[in-house]
C-alpha cells in the first residue's frame, strides 16, 4: 500500500513537473509574434483586397463595353449574355469591402500548411489558460492576433472563390461569344487579367509566408512542447482531411473499401489482357510520357494551381512583383591606371536598377572617383571626380548579360560641391560589354563587366577604352 502511494505521489510530481516545463517554455514566446502576426495578417487581407477590387472593376468595365458592342449588332443576345454577369460582378465587388463571414473549418480552395500552422498555434496559446492567467496583457494581443488570422482565412475563401467565378465566366464568353466577330482581343484581354490576378494572390502568399524573427523563436520553442504537437494532430485542417485525430480501428475504418495498389494493377491487366504480356509495358511507358509532358508544363508555369488557368499568351512574369521586388541595388569598383595628367584614382559607384523583364533590367547610378596618388611612395587621398551612369542590362545565355550605357564624368580635383556647376569639365562615356554574374550568397550576386567606351578619344586628358568592373548586386 506504501508503495503505491509512493507511485501516485511520484506520477503527480512528475505530472507537475511536466506542465511547468511547458508553461515554462509557452511564457518565452516573444510577446512580439502576436503583434508581428497580427499586422501582417492585416496587411495580406488589405492587399487581397485591392487587387480582387481591381481585378473585378476591369472585369466588370470590359464586359459592359462587350455588351454595348454587341447590343449593336444583337441586343436580344447582349442582354442574355451579359446582364445577369454585369449585375453579378456588382455584387461581388460591394460585398468584398464588407466584413467577412466566419471561416469554416473546410478544406476549400487551396491549402496552406503555413497558414494552417500559424492558426492552431495561436489556438493552442489561447486554450493555455495558465499561461494567459499569468502574462499581463497577453489575452488581448492573442485574440487579436487569432481574430486577424481567421479574417484572413475567410479572405482568402473568398478570393479563391472569385478567381474560381472569373475562370469560369472566361470560358463561357468564349463559348458564347464563338460566333460572333471581332471580340477576340476582348477575350484575351479578360484571359489576361484572371492569369496575372491568380498570380498576384500567389506573389502575396508567397511574402505573406516569410516569417519574421519572433515568428521562427515562437515556432522554435511550441514545437518543443508535446502538447502543441498532439494539438496540432487533433486539429489541423491536413489532420481532419486524412483523419489522423481518430488512431487505431478508426483510421483502418477509413480506408475500407480502398483498393491496394496489386487490386488496381490486377484490374488494368484484365482490361487489357487481350494486348498479350507487353501491354503493361506499353502503358508503363505512356504513363511515363504524359507525367513527362506535365513535368515541363510544371516548369514552364509553376504557380499555375488549376489547369483552366493555362494562358494562351506569352505573360510577363515581372508584370505582378511590386516595386521593391523589382529593384536591385548594387555598387562595382573600377581602377584607372596611372598617367601623367592624374593620379590613379579608383570610381566607387553605386547604383539601382529597375528589372523590366525576367531577362532585363536598366538603371541609374552615381560614382566617386578617389584619387589615390602616383605610387606606393606617393599615397594621397583625395577627390579627384565623380560620375552619374545610366545602364541596361540584357541576359546572353546562362549567366552572361550583354551591357551598355552612357555615362557623365566630372575628371577635374574639386574641393567644393559648387565646382561640379562648371558643366565643361564634364565629359560623357558611350559603353558597351558583357557581363558575367555569380552567386555568393542566397541574398548576393557578384559581376563582373567589361566596357568599351567608344567616345574615349574625346577626352581631353584622353582616358583608356576599356573600362572593367568588379561589383555586387542584392
């Protein structure tokens, strides 16, 4: 009997134990993640928002110019093609600046495994009442980082379910319209914008899933508890579709009435025994041409979640990145031989360049020539110039990139800004080359450039032809 008191009193201890090593680790969840949750969460519905608002005010505007054109020719057909859409897009468009509904806990549309993480973990800090009890004002920052999150969720629903709306109504124009000339560009104008609308919402997902760093130390520290890692069984949206909450007799229920891998290949065999023993071959090798075929339609367009959101034009891949991601700051270093009209000097530039296309990009940018005297016995630093630029950049093949540009120089020492007003001490620079970038780093690029100027023997002292470059871009 002594023992076995012994036993419970040790299971409770180590029960105890348990649970303020948890609430021990809950309470180092930086009080930051809930603000940084919250704010990015406001940020994604914003921007979904906007861009489901404009995608359906440009659906909207080119249907009503398709249907006053048409109504010229058939006003009957006009109204019934157009109207109930018109009227449809309306409605969509007024209900998207209104509160969303409640989010139901389904698996519609496409499923984000890091926004269904990112849910159970703020659910599962909330059910710790202990935890919620003890950190002064911690309540508050959690249910508003939850409420943010399931208004997301059901934003996210919604938008899933305008883009389905859009997809759908783009193949019945084109069925509709099929008979009837001159709306051609119409329709590849709408095809248009539902392709680069389903892209934007990818691009948003995408920064929308960048954790900040009080989001990874959170992450960190609730998988270390059992607790969330059994929450997250039970509660996930992965865990109810595959029903992993329920284990045992339950689970093997589940999948009754599923046939094995041998029943289907058994099955195939009959349906095609007639074709002799090489037709399993045969149907090997197609599977593996059409599995082929999807691999490169994969890699062609990645972000495409939905066959019907095949374009049937050429898109323009920079065409939804905002304006950071399309900019590339940089900065190159370049030597100049010594002469006897100046010293050696070294052009210290950087720059900022605008990507126009995949395989483009053109800038600006500012140079600072640093004289550094006539030899190692003669070490001066001083201001010998500086230089504005202007440069297009145009991918070769792989990672050679044809590069030109023209190119201002202020040559002439200066010892004051208002020397650089003289504009007949500048000179310009017409330069062309190639260029080769390299990776250093997963946020860095290196390049190297080499120029020819072709305005070089207008220079009065005459400077070299060849300019090379060492630089960076990130």
């Amino acid at each position: 009997m002594r023992a076995l008191l012994i036993s419970i009193c040790l299971l409770l201890y180590l029960c105890c134990d348990a649970q303020d090593s948890a609430l021990a680790k809950l309470q180092q969840v930086p009080d930051k993640y809930y603000s940084q949750v919250q704010a990015k969460s406001k940020k994604y519905e914003q921007q979904i928002t906007r861009r489901t608002e404009k995608a359906l005010s440009r659906f909207l505007r080119q249907e009503q110019q398709m249907k006053r054109r048409l109504s010229k020719v058939d006003s009957l057909a006009a109204n019934n093609i157009f109207t109930r859409s018109v009227d449809s897009l309306g409605n969509l468009k007024a209900k998207l600046r209104q509160k969303t509904g409640k989010y139901e806990q389904a698996l519609q549309g496409n499923y984000s495994g890091y926004l269904d993480t990112l849910q159970q973990s703020l659910g599962f800090l909330k059910e710790s009442k202990s935890l919620l009890d003890k950190t002064k004002g911690a309540k508050d920052k959690l249910n508003g980082s939850l409420q943010s999150v399931q208004q997301l969720q059901a934003k996210i629903q919604q938008a899933e379910q305008i883009k389905a709306y859009i997809r759908e109504r783009r193949q019945q124009l084109k069925a509709q319209l099929a008979g009837y000339a001159g709306f051609t560009k119409d329709l590849q104008k709408l095809n248009k914008e539902a392709y680069y609308y389903a892209q934007q919402l990818n691009e948003y997902k995408a920064v929308f899933k960048d954790r900040k760093k009080a989001e990874a130390k959170a992450m960190e520290i609730l998988h270390k508890v059992p607790a969330f890692n059994d929450f997250m069984q039970k509660n996930s949206r992965l865990a109810g579709l595959f029903n992993l909450q329920n284990a045992g007799s339950a689970a093997s229920q589940s999948l009754e009435g599923l046939q094995t891998r041998a029943q289907v290949e058994q099955l195939i065999q009959q349906r095609i025994g007639g074709g002799g023993p090489d037709a399993r071959a045969a149907i090997s090798q197609q599977m593996e041409a059409a599995r082929s075929q999807m691999d490169q339609l994969k890699k062609q367009f990645p972000d495409l979640d939905n066959a019907a959101e095949m374009p049937d034009f050429k898109p323009n891949e920079m065409k939804t990145k905002s304006l950071l991601q399309r900019l590339e700051f940089g900065g190159n270093l370049q030597f100049q031989r010594s002469s006897r009209f100046f010293p050696t000097t070294t052009d210290i530039a950087g720059q900022v360049g605008y990507k126009f296309h995949k395989n483009g990009s053109a800038g600006l940018g500012a140079a600072y020539k640093l004289g550094m005297g006539t030899g190692f016995d003669n070490i001066r630093f001083n201001s010998q110039g500086v230089g504005l630029r202007s440069f297009i950049d145009w991918k070769l093949k792989g990672t050679f990139f044809v590069n030109g540009g023209f190119e201002q120089n202020y040559n002439t020492p200066f010892a004051d800004v208002s020397q650089l007003k003289n504009y007949q001490n500048w000179t310009g620079s017409a330069l062309l080359g190639i260029s080769k970038k390299y990776k250093i780093n997963a946020k860095m690029k290196g390049t190297m450039v080499l120029l020819y100027d072709f305005l070089y023997n207008q220079h009065i002292p005459r400077t070299d032809p060849i300019k090379f470059r060492l630089g960076y871009n990130f």
